[in-house]
C-alpha cells in the first residue's frame, strides 16, 4: 500500500445505478509516489470531510473490479 496526494477531486451528489444510496461520494485524481496518476474513490469520505488538492491519502485496497481505492488517513 503506499501515499499518494489529491489532484483534483469531485464529490458526486446525483448517482449513477451503480451508486444509488451511496451518496455523496468522492472521487479523485491522486498522484502516486512514481508520479502516476489514478482516478480512485475516497473510501471514507463524508458530507464533514474537507478534501484538499494536495492532501495526502493511503491506498486501501480494491473494489470488486480490482480498481485502486484510497482512503484520508
């Protein structure tokens, strides 16, 4: 697992089907430490949580499609 920084992010209010019930979520562009960037969700994001470009967050593992998922710490 490894660091990486927000890019950019969004936080989705209306959902696709996939997502009904599941939001608001966040999404965001990270940048990892080799300097490769991944579109990724925010696994602990909440309507209190303040997302900052540049703030660091932790690779938390996969979704069942086997995307990178990564988490504020």
């Amino acid at each position: 697992m490894s660091d990486a920084i927000i890019y950019t992010y969004s936080v989705i209010d209306v959902p696709t089907a996939e997502f009904v019930g599941k939001t608001p979520y966040a999404v965001a562009l990270v940048e990892r430490e080799d300097g490769s960037r991944v579109l990724t969700r925010i696994l602990n994001y909440t309507t209190v949580t303040k997302l900052e470009i540049g703030m660091r967050v932790l690779e938390s593992g996969q979704d069942e499609k086997g995307n990178l998922l990564y988490s504020i710490p």
